[in-house]
C-alpha cells in the first residue's frame, strides 16, 4: 500500500510540472489582449506599403465641424503626442516661452490602431493615412492633422516621466514644466564643433596656400640660382675681362675713396647717399639689384648690407655705418644665407656669394 501511495503522489507531481508547464508556454505564445502589441506592427495596406505611428507626433492643424481649418501651430503652442511600442501613448502641450520650452502634461492611456480605425482610452476614431509622416484622426466632429516630428529619446523620456507623474488629473490644478536645456546645450556644442571644423577647415587649407607659395617660390629662386651660376661659367672671356677692368676702375675711383673715407670714420649715410651707391653698383654689375631682390625680399637693413658687402666692407665697419653689433651683421648673414640656400651657412659664405654676383 506504500509504494501504491508513493507512486500516485509521483504521478500527481508529474501532472502538477506539466500544467505548469502548459500553462507557461500558452501564457508567452497567446498573451492577452491587454499585453498584446499586435495592433503597433507596421500596417500594411493593400497597396503593400508599410507604415508605423510609433515614435513622436505634433499637431499642425484642426478642422471643425464646419469645416473651417484652425491652425495650431503657432510660434508658443502646438500638441505632441508620443507613441509608444507598448501600445502607451503621452499627451502634452509645448509652449515656447523665450528659449525655454515648457509642457502641460495632459494624459497618458492606452490605444489599438488598424488600418481605418483607431482606439485611444476606450474612444473609437476614424483615422487615415495621408503618407508616412502624416495621418488624420476625428473626434466628435473635430480631425486633427498630425505630422511626425523628430525628438531625441531623452526629451522623449522627460516627457514620458512628468505625464506619468501627473497622469489624467483634470481635477488638479495646471502645472507647468520647463524642459531640461540638455538638448540646447547639445546644439550650441554641435554649432561650436562646426566652427571649430570650419576653423580648422580655414587653417587648413591656409597652410596648405602657404606650403604651395613656398615651394613655388623655393623653385624660383632654385632656378635663379641656376641661371646666376651658368651666366657665370658661360660667361665669355672677353666679357669677363670687360667686367673685370670696369670694376677696378670703380675701386680707384675718387667716388668710391670718398665712400671709403666715410665708412672708415664711421658716419651713417644719407638716404641719397644710399641711392647713389645703389646707381653705382647697378653700372658695375648690370641687373645687382634686380637679381638681389629676385632671390629674396629684403628689408632695407638687409638690402643696405648687401651693397656694403659688395663694395667689399668688413663687417665690424658695416656694423658702425648700421649702427648695429657685430654679432647682428653675423647673424643676419647668416639668416640671409639660410632663406636663400635652404641650408645652414656661415656669414662669410654670404659674403662670398654676394661677391660672385
């Protein structure tokens, strides 16, 4: 009689498991109808178009009874409704106040849609599609036209919490909220990126600018170079010897002893002076200017030592003539050296090659 009682109490377990067991897998395949999200799957209508009212929707227009047209949004109010999966939708109010946006909170319920049919809190109404982004709804005489909006998820959300906290309360007194600036402050950090890429944009293509000017110009003066060097090795000999006397007799000249006496005493020159040296050195050496400034733009102090070196000035006597150190004269030569060559040189290379030309 034991084992008798053992094994039906077995058996009353094993059927207990399997109604449970029943029970669950109808519950998740069938739920009911308050659970069901059937109805919120994208509609297809018989032209095999999809469409879906999930998301967030504002209304732009109402037409009466009459059929005269109310429009509804206006620069401070418009209604939003908000649509969720779960067959739960939000209704409020935006007002614009300023740059601030405030809501109404007006109700929350559930709702059941098909193609032609529409059911909100218990209220049946007629609805249609006009496209996607639109659809048409009637109540009590009254269609109101509404449009998808674009809303991030986080609006959406305060939203969703501040009419879940004063839910269908006609009785209570209005409350009014204003909406987080989160969303402000995302678009005045968006604008503030774009002017940082365009910024960015402008810098870029400036160096860019700057990059190509300076190897046109580092090919330019190349080319100078090259032709200085090959008008110097083609230079023919009866030329070169012409060039040669003309330039001694520039330096046994009384003008350039008279110069030589200034210098050496250590006067500044006149601004007349300087222009009369630079006549005198164009005579002696056709195109010395004109190939000097070809090379490189110089500042007056850099083109006035140059036409000191030529006249074969040692740097300490230019140095009192520009009323400069010595250790300036040196690292200008230098300098003039390194923006002309694109190599490191020392002062006396610079000396050297203003006396080659």
């Amino acid at each position: 009689m034991k084992i008798k009682e053992d094994i039906r109490r077995y058996w009353e377990i094993e059927y207990a498991r399997f109604y449970l067991l029943l029970l669950s897998f109808i519950f998740f395949c069938f739920p009911s109808t308050s659970h069901c999200q059937i109805e919120n799957r994208p509609i297809v209508k018989s032209d095999g178009t999809q469409r879906t009212i999930i998301g967030a929707w504002t209304l732009v227009s109402e037409t009466g009874p009459d059929g005269k047209e109310t429009p509804q949004i206006y620069t401070q109010y418009t209604r939003c409704k908000i649509y969720d999966p779960d067959s739960t939708y939000y209704t409020v109010q935006l007002h614009a106040v300023g740059e601030e946006m405030m809501i109404i909170a007006h109700e929350m319920g559930r709702y059941h849609l098909n193609d032609s049919v529409y059911i909100e809190n218990g209220r049946t109404m007629p609805f249609r599609w006009i496209n996607d982004t639109t659809f048409i709804d009637e109540f009590k005489g009254y269609q109101e036209k509404m449009v998808r909006t674009t809303m991030s998820e986080e609006r959406k959300e305060e939203i969703r919490a501040i009419v879940r906290q004063y839910p269908n309360d006609s009785e209570a007194p209005v409350k009014h909220f204003v909406l987080s600036t989160t969303e402000r402050k995302l678009k005045k950090e968006n604008t503030l990126f774009l002017y940082i890429i365009i910024g960015m944009t402008v810098v870029a293509a400036g160096v860019a600018v700057y990059i190509y000017r300076l190897q046109k110009r580092k090919h330019e003066v190349e080319q100078k170079l090259a032709e200085i060097n090959e008008e110097h090795t083609q230079r023919p000999l009866l030329v070169a010897d012409a060039m040669k006397q003309v330039e001694t007799q520039f330096f046994q000249s009384d003008y350039y002893q008279s110069l030589r006496h200034h210098i050496e005493t250590g006067k500044n020159i006149k601004p007349e002076a300087w222009k009369e040296l630079e006549q005198q050195l164009n005579i002696v050496y056709p195109r010395f200017s004109s190939t000097l400034y070809g090379l490189y733009n110089f500042s007056p102090t850099e083109y006035q030592l140059c036409l000191l070196l030529k006249i074969r000035t040692a740097p300490a006597e230019i140095a009192m003539v520009l009323n400069k150190d010595k250790s300036t004269i040196s690292s200008i030569r230098k300098r003039l050296y390194k923006k002309v060559f694109d190599k490191e040189g020392t002062g006396k290379d610079w000396d050297e090659f203003i006396l080659s030309l």
